[in-house]
C-alpha cells in the first residue's frame, strides 16, 4: 500500500535496531520511542494524537516483563501493533442498515472523491443482496450527476437524479419515495461538497437529513489531507454527528497521518477504505489488519477473502491437481496469469503477505509483464499451449513473436520462465499456495504466523513460476539460500 510505505519502512528500521538489544530498558525503549514519534509526524499524524500514542507505547514497554523466549523487539512491535490497532478503531464496524429503505448520506470535502466511492459502496452493498438505489443529490455540478448515471449504468445500479430542482431536502424525499415503490432496500445519497467546511454546507446537509433520517452518514475524506484531517473531520461530526469515516486513494502518495488521526479525534470509526481507481477497489477497514500492513507484517486474512471472492474454486481445483499430477502447461499458465490480474496484480497480492517489502525492495514489480506473457500466450494455436515442447522450433517462435507484437527474446524469455516453473512443482511451491487458498491440506510450511498466515510468506509467492512477473530479480530465493548454507558447510569441511 503505497500510502504507508515510507511510515512502515522507518518503523521496520527502528524495530530492526531494537531486536539486536538484550533487555526492554528505559534507555533503549526512549530511543526507540523517539524514532517512532519522528515516523509519525513525518506520516502527517496529528501532533497531539502521537504524542498520547508514544506516552502510551512508552509506559507499556516499561512495565512489560519479557520471557526468555520473547525478544525485546518482538515485544515493542506487539505493543506497538496493540496501540496502533486501538488508535484506529480496535475492530471492524459494519453498516447498520434498518428500515425500508435504510438510508446512507455520503458526506465530505470537494475533491475527496465522494461520487466514486457512491459507486463503489453501492457495488459493494450489490454484491451482498441489496437491492441499491444512488441519489444524485450534488445538484450544483451537473457534472457530478453525469458521473454517477455513468457510474451506474457501468455497476447497473439506479440512479435517481431531479435536474428541475435545487433542493436537496425534496430530491431525497421524492427518491426514498421512489425506493419504495420499486422495491430498493438501499438508498444512497451522493451529497455535494465545498472546497472548504461554510454555513452553506452545513445548513444543507442539516435540512436533508432532517427529511431523509439516514442510518449512517459517512464521511469520505482524501488519505492525503494529513493535519488537516482533524479539522475537517471534527467539523462534519460536530454538524451531523457523523457515524463512519471511508478514507479515499489510499493508492496514492499520502503519508498515512488521517487514518491514524481521525478516528481518534471523532471517535467515530473507519468503516471503508479505497485503494485504487476500479470499483471493485474498496474495502472493509480491519484495524488490526491496517495495524499489520503498517508494521511490515502482511495481511493474509484480507488476501484469502479476497482470493475465495475472485477466484473460481472449481478451476483453482482442476488446476491444483494438474500442478499435482506435473500436467500443468501454457494454457493453465495463461489461467494463472488472469486470476493474478483479478486479484489485483501481483504489487497488491505481495503487498498482503509476509515479508513482502524486504522482497519487493529487491525486485521491481512490473505488471506490465502479466499482459505482456499474456499476450504472448494466447498468440500460441491450441496445440502449441497443450504441448510446449513444439515451441523449441524457431519457425514457431517467430510467429508468436509477431503475432503478439512482443520481441522474439521476450518468447524465449517466458518460455525458459515455464519450464522453470513446471520444475518448481516438486517442490510443493504451488501447492502451497493452492493449500493458502484453503484448496488443499497439510502443512504450508515455516512462515510467521502474522495475521492468521497459513504459513505462506512472500518468498514463495515469489518463487512460483521463477516470478514471471518480475524485472530485476524473481529468483527462487528459497533455494538459493539453500544452495548457498550448504556450499558454506562444504567449504568449512
């Protein structure tokens, strides 16, 4: 996750010094203490909040007792994770939806990409069984109503939408009226914003929700607002008594200070957070897991939900026996290459599991390579994908190479990748991903168990296929580590 990368790195650097250290004393937990304060306020995290939060971590680490089987650092990081956890809302808070149709008034900022995350949360709600309905009720950018019938005709979700009228209170009136004369159970309100908190706003907002009583009134606010995340945040839940918070473009360049500050500053919870341009790109917000993310520690959980939602466990399951059976050929490759895309790519999917940073800081992910070996692939004819090894005539390569548009080193270069990979199947590298995806049994292997990880660590993401997906590295790092403890042994004797 793009936002935190520079906060996990620096927390990551200073728990790493702190592991060398023998016992959890006053000296080195200040000096610690003094480096997670500095990465957070460089994240943007209000002054006040890290303060109270360091204070906190601090009087912890000092009256912890730590086993001889726990090493000092280990312990501050559990800590840490523990506060960072309660700092942004110690456990999910769902939707509370009652009556017909509940109701949801989406709230915030100009900019902060309200009608975008409309769309996305009445796609969401689609997916579970509601039966939505989207109210244009940003009635001072006729833009803004074309972007949600776009958006809905895309999702194919309603949008209920008055050009004739101004007032706000009456179109959320007439379309919860609508709603329940056709039959949708949900109403979503995509208000209008300013480009700063005015009377205005807030008179407006006030009257409709007068008229439309919602159950949740969510504030959709930019992660890159930093400090003054708290001021616009306590200013909405002051007005309206806010219930929720979904934090936008977690993608981007923010430095992660507003969702660590404003929940603490409304106590009121995040509820959503999005994390790219799709609509599929929002998700439920797990403190504990952000906790994780932020500390370097993955977040397999959310990876596994997301895999059981994307993936067909019927194909995944021929597909494991074929890896099983050694059967596996460019047709499944191609398959393999597909679900990855679905997933998210493969930067999302590592990003999610153990270990990936240190990983990734080595090799450059380049999506561009899935499409790229995709579009190699599937210049292939049927019997070439079923029977690789007819591709070892140049004739052969040459017309791939120019029906796919992709240089003849390249076809060359997937080809040596997939016999790599066919190779990596006796050592189990897929199985175990095809056992984290709750598809197979037995053991997964020695990883950490952050998270709830089903021993699957990023090293062996990485390792499958010998990283088709990779430029600058994608080794089998697992092996190589083998290879060489024991030339190391070899040269000791």
């Amino acid at each position: 996750m793009n936002m935190f990368d520079n906060l996990t790195d620096k927390l990551q650097n200073t728990f790493r010094n702190f592991t060398g250290r023998g016992i959890l004393s006053e000296g080195n937990i200040d000096e610690a203490m003094r480096d997670v304060r500095l990465a957070l306020l460089d994240a943007d995290v209000n002054h006040d909040i890290v303060k109270d939060f360091v204070d906190e971590v601090r009087a912890e680490c000092l009256g912890e007792k730590v086993g001889k089987s726990i090493k000092p650092g280990q312990q501050a990081i559990k800590i840490v994770s523990d506060k960072l956890t309660d700092l942004m809302g110690a456990a999910n808070v769902p939707l509370e939806l009652k009556g017909f149709p509940g109701a949801i008034m989406m709230v915030g900022l100009h900019g902060s990409g309200k009608t975008t995350t409309t769309a996305k949360l009445a796609a969401n709600l689609a997916r579970s069984g509601k039966r939505v309905l989207m109210v244009a009720a940003d009635v001072y950018r006729p833009a803004a109503i074309d972007q949600l019938e776009i958006l809905g005709r895309e999702i194919d979700i309603p949008v209920y939408a008055d050009r004739e009228t101004q007032d706000v209170a009456a179109i959320g009136a007439a379309a919860r009226n609508y709603a329940r004369h056709h039959g949708h159970d949900t109403l979503i309100l995509d208000t209008a914003g300013r480009f700063q908190f005015d009377e205005v706003l807030v008179a407006e907002l006030v009257k409709l929700k007068t008229q439309v009583p919602p159950n949740e009134i969510l504030l959709v606010a930019d992660a890159a607002l930093g400090q003054e995340a708290v001021s616009v945040a306590r200013q909405f839940n002051e007005a309206l008594d806010i219930t929720g918070i979904i934090l936008t473009k977690l993608d981007g360049d923010a430095r992660g200070g507003a969702a660590l500050s404003m929940r603490r500053v409304t106590g009121k919870p995040i509820k959503f957070f999005g994390i790219g341009e799709k609509i599929d790109d929002l998700e439920a917000f797990y403190p504990d897991r952000m906790a994780n993310r932020i500390l370097g520690m993955g977040d397999v959980v959310s990876l596994v939900e997301r895999v059981e939602e994307k993936i067909n466990v019927e194909e995944a399951e021929k597909l494991e026996q074929k890896m099983l059976k050694n059967q596996f050929d460019l047709e499944d490759f191609m398959n393999v290459l597909r679900q990855l895309k679905n997933l998210g790519g493969m930067g999302k999917v590592l990003e999610m599991l153990p270990g990936a940073r240190q990983l990734m800081a080595n090799s450059q992910v380049d999506e561009r390579v899935l499409s790229q070996n995709e579009a190699i692939i599937s210049s292939m004819t049927p019997h070439e994908r079923q029977h690789p090894e007819v591709l070892s005539a140049p004739s052969r390569r040459d017309r791939i190479s120019k029906g796919s548009g992709r240089a003849i080193v390249e076809v060359v270069h997937l080809l040596k990748r997939f016999e790599a990979m066919r190779k990596l199947m006796s050592n189990s590298n897929l199985a175990k991903m095809a056992r984290m995806m709750g598809l197979g049994e037995g053991d997964g292997g020695g990883a950490p168990d952050f998270a709830g990880a089903p021993g699957m660590t990023a090293g062996d993401l990485m390792n499958i296929g010998g990283a088709p997906f990779m430029r600058g590295g994608g080794q089998n790092r697992t092996i190589s580590q083998k290879a060489k403890k024991a030339r190391r042994k070899k040269n000791k004797k």
